[in-house]
C-alpha cells in the first residue's frame, strides 16, 4: 500500500486544540503504528469504523467538472478531530487510518488541458489507477470486519468503494446515492460521471437508488436506462420539493424497499446540499438537515457496509463551514450505528 499515508500522532498534534476540562474527538479516537500489515493491524484493533482521505479530483476534471475537491478532507479533520467527545458523541470504535496520496497524479493532471480530448483520455486513466488503489483498501477494511468512512475526493471513487466492498463479501452490493445526480454515464473511460454504470456493468453493484435527482440536469437516456431496469430505481428532488407528489419520509421509506434487504453502501454527494461548495453546487437541494435525517434513516440499519462523502470543496474562505458539514455526517453516521452495536 505505497499510496495510503498513516495518520500518525505528530499529526494529530498538530491539529488538536486540547482543554483543560474536556475530553476532545482527537484524544480518544484510533491510530495505527507503523505496521507491516495493514490488514492485520486493522483487523486486531477493536473499532468499528476506518476513517480515511481520498484527496483528489482528476475523476472531477475527467468529468470536465470544477476542480478542488481533494480540499476537503483535510478541511474535515481539523473539525472532526476537535468536536468534544462524550456520552452522545464517542471516538472509541473509530480508526483514523489516513489518506491515500495522489499528489503525483494530481501533478499529472496539473499539466493538462481540460478542454483537449487527449488530455481528457489522460486522466480518465489516470482515474482507473486510482479505482485500484481505492478498491484495495476498501477491500481490505470490509473484509477485516469494519466499516470504511471515506471522505473524497469525487464521485468516481464510489466505483472503489463499491467493488472493494463486493469483493470482501464476495457479492454484489446495493447502493443509495443522495445526488443531484446519477452517476450512471456512458462507459467511455472513468471519471467522476460513470462510476456506478461501470461498477452495475462489472456485477458489482446489484441495486441502486439515487435520492433527490435533479430533472434538469437528467438526460432522457438515463431516464429510459432507469425505467427500463427494475434492479435500478430513483426518486427526484422535485417530487419531494417542489410537486410534492411524495413525503421525504416516504422517499426514504421507498429507497429503503429497493436497497436495504442486503448488504449496501451510503453515498452522499455534497452537490446534492443547497448552496454547499462543491464540484457542481446548487441553489436548489436539500437542506444539511435533512441530509442528517438521511444519514441517520440508512446509517442505522444492519445491513450498511460503508459510508462515502464526497464532491465537497474546501477554500480558505469556507474550509470550516465544510469541515463542520462534513464532520456532522460522520459523527451522525456513527451515532445512528451506536443505537444498534
């Protein structure tokens, strides 16, 4: 595992704001020595929950999206790490792993030209690379009986997470995807557009869901591909919202009849939240609120077998605003988890 970078204690104490009176995330959450293994050092610590980065964007360039979001990430951990650990809010069971490096194929990419369709080609390689990386480690954590908490990165990492978890239970999985989007391109080489078409194509992802897809920015062809195949279902961000023609608690109850009679994994594309920066941010979507209820409505069932935020970006302006959101997913995640350990 040349690519994952150990988050070490140095670390740590360079980000932890310790109080005299209170107990922070950082001083009761995990971390890894140096290890030969990877596999057995995860395997023998007792926590439920891995922790790690994904910080890139070359499946979001690939994608011709906004770049930065391997921002955000780092912007999470300061947050994360300093939030107060209590009764209600534990680090116990977590696992802050590390994070994967790509900076010399975020380097790579540096060089090239969006708007070139060789260039494009480049990095849509560039992107199966880190497809390996990333299905590896996921696969290693889901088969050292834990749960991966992955922070990205874009979207083409669902592809990763999905097929590194079906190759740990060998079997497909189920997917719920809170997305404007569908993620469900054409297979014309990997970016941050096509990672659960390539992963449906490939048997590893069985059934998918997408909650609060956006209708202006669906093409009939994905329209058709979803209606024509029962093992694919969704539900728009219009009907819950604008049309009312169904509740969010019966869209919730609906995506749950699809994905969660097996095992499935949680998607959450930042996107998906109004007015939250990201690779393609919107005026229009759910509120962080009932991106929380979501979190919780899945996380809490025994069938999840990991959790993926994504599509997120952080700049100097807002990298609290985004380390906040995002810590609130995980740490809602791992407390819908807790009702249940």
């Amino acid at each position: 595992m040349e690519k994952l970078i150990l988050f070490n204690k140095t670390d740590l104490d360079t980000v932890l704001s310790k109080r005299i009176g209170e107990t922070k995330f950082g001083e009761q959450i995990k971390l890894l020595p140096d290890v030969t293994s990877i596999y057995d050092a995860i395997k023998k610590i007792d926590v439920n929950y891995v922790i790690f980065g994904i910080p890139e964007d070359i499946g979001v360039f690939s994608n011709n999206g906004k770049s930065g979001t391997y921002t955000a990430f780092d912007a999470t951990i300061k947050i994360l790490l300093n939030t107060q650990n209590n009764d209600l809010n534990n680090a116990d069971k977590v696992l802050l792993l590390g994070h994967l490096d790509f900076t010399e194929e975020l380097k790579q990419v540096k060089q090239l030209d969006q708007n070139l369709e060789k260039d494009i080609e480049k990095a849509r390689k560039i992107v199966s690379t880190i497809d390996k990386e990333v299905s590896y480690l996921v696969q290693l954590i889901v088969s050292a009986g834990k749960i991966p908490i992955a922070i990205g990165g874009g979207h083409n990492n669902a592809y990763g997470l999905i097929k590194g978890t079906s190759l740990a239970l060998k079997s497909p999985i189920n997917a719920v995807n809170f997305d404007a989007h569908t993620d469900f391109r054409a297979l014309e080489g990997r970016h941050s557009g096509n990672g659960f078409s390539y992963c449906f194509e490939e048997g590893f992802l069985k059934k998918y869901f997408v909650f609060g897809l956006h209708e202006n920015y669906t093409s009939k062809s994905i329209f058709d591909v979803f209606n024509e195949n029962k093992k694919l279902d969704f539900v728009t961000y219009e009907a819950i919202e604008v049309t009312n023609k169904i509740t969010f608690k019966n869209a919730l109850k609906q995506a749950k009849q699809h994905i969660c009679g097996t095992n499935y994994g949680i998607e959450i594309d930042c996107d998906a939240i109004i007015n939250t920066a990201s690779s393609a941010k919107t005026s229009s979507g759910f509120s962080v609120k009932q991106t929380r209820q979501f979190l919780h409505y899945f996380g809490k069932r025994k069938n999840v077998k990991y959790l993926h935020i994504c599509e997120a970006i952080a700049t100097k302006k807002n990298k609290t605003e985004i380390g906040k959101l995002i810590t609130y997913l995980i740490t809602d995640f791992i407390k819908s988890r807790t009702i249940n350990d």
